[in-house]
C-alpha cells in the first residue's frame, strides 16, 4: 500500500452482488448487530477479575457476532473470518471479513458512549468496503473502494487544515497489554505532539477518531502496532475522504507495519516530522 490505501476494484464473482449492493447489505447486518449492542448497554458492568472481565467482552461480542456472521456468510459465503479483532499482519489471498462485533468494547462495559460495530471486507490483503456503526448516535459510516466515503449518504471530506499547530490531533493504544517499548513511544509521540499540535486527544477506540479524520473533525490520528480490525475500516475511510496514510515515518503503511498515520493532506508532512523526532 502507498500513502493512501490502495484499493482494488475487482469485481465480485459472476452471479454475485455488485460491491455496492454488497455495502448496503451489510449495512443493514452491522446496525442489526447495533441493536443488540445497544439493547445491552445501560450500567457499568462490574467485574473483580481478569476473567470476569474478558467473559463480560465475550458476551457483547457474541451477541453482536450471533446477527453479524449469518448475514456475512450468506453475503460471501467463500469469504473467510478474521476471529480475533486483535490480529495483525497480512491476510492470505482471496476475500476475509475483518470484523469487529464491538469497536471500543471496554467503553460499552463502563456505560461510555464511545464504542461501534465495524465489518470490512478485504480482498486480496485490500479493503473493498467499510461499514462503521455507531448505535447510541444512529450513524453510520461507509467507504467503498473507489467509491467514496459517507456519512448517512452524505459524502465525507477531510479537514483542509494546513498548519499543525492549529490542529486537533489524536492518538489510541492498540491493546492494553503493550510492550513497555510501544508504552514509552505512545509517551513520547504524545509529548511531541502536545508541543506539534493545537489539541491532543487520547482515547480508545481509534476507529471513532478515524471516522473523525475522515469528517474532517479532527486533523490527524496516530498509533503504534495496532489490528487490522481498529484500523482497516478507518483507513479506507480516510483515504476515500482524500487523506493521506502512511506510517509514522511516512512510509506506505500496510498491515504489518510497526506505526499507522491517517492525516489531511495539508499537515500530513508535519505530522510525519514530529512523530520522527
């Protein structure tokens, strides 16, 4: 991938939906599955152990997967399943749903409204489309390789911001075990762009500051290491509101890269220069 997402346009096989009845349609399951995830969310789960934890995530996630997964299957049934949102890494060829059943479930466990149900389609290791729901708001958000991204059907442009220092930046963490060497690069990356930028932000998920990218809300995102389920859909987001993404360093991002960057256009240079100090 270059410094936008690169995306193909291959078409589906013979028989098979075009990939823009294919986004409407999983559109439809991804606010499906919201409805059961917002059905669930209210009070803060409480929870004393690592396992009660994990057990209250599994729970959200399966409920959303048990609407998601049929759908998806029918809709591609040759197409494989990403099972673990924390992945990383290349895929092999062919069709994959990268899915995330509940983006930002830690937050729906706390009673904190930032959280969504994301599924991306990847052909041959490119996003084809992308659809991000938000169930407490009602948005959704939708990118189609080479076809643009949207909002509701309203289409997305990035910020047109050309000076960092009058931007809003944001960063997340990948997982929450990280290594002690990302730790202190999410330290420093911070630092340097609270002396870069105009506003820093730090929360999770990255999804939601990707789709804030994409609206132009917000100027640039950043993270180190990261899964291909919190950043595919945002990526493709991005590029087709006419961002930029690279690494951190400004090389083409993939994957399997070691730092992600989404930015508008204008301070995308800044961005990769303060992030490589």
């Amino acid at each position: 991938m270059s410094d936008s997402v690169q995306t193909t346009h291959t078409a589906a096989s013979a028989g098979s939906s075009s990939d823009g009845d294919l986004l409407a349609q999983t559109a439809d399951a991804v606010r499906a599955a919201g409805s059961v995830l917002r059905e669930r969310f209210g009070e803060v789960v409480s929870y004393r152990t690592r396992e009660e934890l994990m057990s209250a995530l599994a729970g959200n996630d399966d409920a959303a997967m048990d609407v998601l997964r049929p759908v998806l299957t029918r809709l591609r049934p040759d197409a494989g399943w990403v099972e673990d949102e924390l992945d990383g890494g290349a895929l092999p060829s062919g069709e994959w749903w990268v899915v995330d059943p509940a983006e930002g479930n830690v937050n729906h466990l706390h009673a904190l409204p930032e959280w969504a149900v994301t599924a991306t389609l990847v052909r041959d290791n490119r996003p084809v489309l992308t659809v991000v729901h938000l169930p407490l708001t009602g948005e959704t958000y939708t990118a189609l390789a080479g076809g643009g991204a949207h909002l509701d059907g309203r289409p997305l442009h990035v910020s047109r911001t050309a000076d960092l220092g009058l931007g809003l930046v944001a960063t997340s963490q990948a997982r929450p075990d990280e290594s002690e060497e990302v730790v202190r690069r999410i330290g420093s990356s911070i630092t340097a762009m609270l002396f870069g930028a105009l506003v820093v932000r730090t929360s999770v998920p990255a999804t939601l500051h990707l789709v804030n990218v994409a609206a132009g809300r917000i100027d640039a995102f950043w993270q180190f290491a990261g899964a291909r389920a919190d950043l595919l859909p945002g990526a493709l987001l991005v590029t087709e509101a006419g961002g930029r993404i690279s690494d951190a360093q400004g090389r083409p991002w993939t994957p399997q890269s070691e730092s992600f960057l989404a930015a508008a256009p204008g301070v995308h240079a800044e961005a990769v220069a303060t992030l490589s100090r």
